[in-house]
C-alpha cells in the first residue's frame, strides 16, 4: 500500500474540494492518506476549531505540529524553502499547488503518479479528482456551537428559502463580473413569481448587507455579526454562513468563488453562478 501526504491550500471552500479529491485519489489508488492541516494568511484557523475530527478509516487528517511546520509545510520563502530537503529526501515524489491546474489541463495522470509513487507528497488548493459530493457531507461536519448556529439561523425560514452568495473584498473577479445589480435582477424574478419568498444572504461585506437590506426589507435573514475573515471567530462564521445558504432551496453565486460552489455541493441546492 502507498502513503500520500497531503496539504490542502487556500481559504475554506478551497481545502474542502482538495480533501475530497485527496480522498478520492487514496480510494482509487488503494493508498494510505495522511492529511495535515496548517494556519496560514488564507485561513488561520485549526481544523479542529472547526470541524469534527474525520473517520480515521477514511484519512487520518491533523492539525500541523510545529514539526510539521519545519518538515511539511510547502516550501517557500516565508520557511526560506527550508522543507523542500527534507521532502525530496522522504518522498519519491512532489506535486505543489502551482502546479497542479496546469497537470489538470495536461490530463496528468494522478492515480498512476500515486501508485508508481508509493510514497509521494501534494499541495492543492483546486480539485483534481472528480469526486462525489456525498464526501464532503462525511468529511466536514462542522463542530456543535457552529451548528446550533446554523439551527438557529434555519428556525425562522419561511417554505421557499433563496440562497444568495455576493463576494467582495479581495476578490477582483468576482466584484468585476458579479455586480449586484445582477443578484437584483434574479431576486426581483423570484419575488415577482413568490412574494413569500425569502432571501439568505452570505457575504463578506458589511455595504452588501447595508443595501440588501434597504431593498428587500424583511425578506434578507443574515448573520448579524460583522463580516471578518482574518479572525478565528470570523472563520467559524464563515462555516456557519456556508452551511447555512446549503439549506436554501436555490443558490446564486458569484463568479470564481469556490465558497458558493461548496454551498451547493454540501445542501443538493441547483446552483447559479451570476456574471456579465
């Protein structure tokens, strides 16, 4: 049996569709999976704050140690490459994240790489395996204070429930091709065929709120804490919001944004990502 050690890269969503596909990649290739998981400017936050610890029968996934930092983080210059040594000494093979979306465009061959490898390392911050959706349910079970949140979020939602995700801040992307006059139209749309209808917004901007709330009034149910990503707290709100809009019946999402896709994936809702 091989062994791969994986690192999964990015902001929430992100890490969540590269363990599904690590997991995926193990399950196909009969190999053993060690999934370590670190703090970094993209989501500083441990696993275990998070999320319920994964059936060990599936992967075994940990938080890193500060050993891990040394030896398994990805090299780069912030750790002086210090760790590329050792992992080109420990593994007869290493794939990083900037290299795997262009191995995806190339048809690389993952599951003969892990086999022949036996013993090999990945970094992704994309998937790179299909996978069943079904994982994510089993691997991500948020830990009980951010469900009875989620709970009491749902308590109040009226028979038909829209999910809307806007994205801001430092996503150029998505403020460039998903403006919210787009998100305007949609919603009037449904009001228009249902005027019971309610909205849930995710967001990470307090002016979106701000505005949605002047034009929809009652109908926008929302976290009422301030949208921040940078602090523990503000990641655990993050999960809340993502497991949250996966209740809603119907998802709009904004362009490049990982976080309205994984609401979808996670609830079953049909997803319409909005753009120019």
């Amino acid at each position: 049996m091989g062994k791969i050690t994986f690192v999964p890269v990015g902001g929430l969503a992100n890490r969540m569709r590269a363990v599904a596909s690590a997991v995926t990649l193990a399950a196909k290739t009969d190999s053993e999976l060690s999934v370590v998981w670190f703090q970094d400017w993209a989501l500083n936050a441990p696993f275990g704050r998070l999320f319920k610890p994964v059936d060990r029968k599936i992967a075994c996934l940990r938080d890193a140690s500060r050993l891990d930092y040394a030896l398994l983080d990805r090299p780069r210059s912030k750790n002086f490459h210090f760790p590329l040594l050792f992992q080109k000494l420990t593994f007869k093979s290493c794939l990083y994240e900037r290299s795997i979306t262009p191995l995806c465009n190339r048809h690389f061959d993952f599951e003969r790489w892990a086999k022949e490898g036996g013993c090999v390392y990945m970094a992704s911050y994309t998937a790179f395996q299909p996978y069943d959706y079904a994982w994510i349910s089993r691997l991500f079970v948020p830990v009980e204070e951010i469900m009875e949140e989620v709970e009491s979020r749902c308590r109040n939602f009226p028979d038909k429930m829209i999910g809307v995700h806007i994205r801001r801040t430092d996503n150029l992307a998505s403020i460039r091709q998903s403006p919210i006059g787009l998100f305007y139209q949609k919603l009037d749309e449904e009001i228009k065929e249902d005027d019971k209808v309610g909205i849930y917004l995710a967001t990470d901007s307090e002016e979106v709120k701000q505005v949605m709330k002047e034009r929809y009034g009652d109908r926008i149910f929302s976290s009422g804490k301030q949208a921040d990503r940078s602090s523990l707290e503000g990641i655990r709100e993050g999960v809340a919001d993502m497991y949250t809009l996966a209740r809603t019946q119907k998802v709009y999402g904004s362009f490049q944004s990982s976080f309205s896709d994984m609401a979808a994936q996670i609830g079953g809702a049909p997803l319409e990502i909005l753009k120019l």
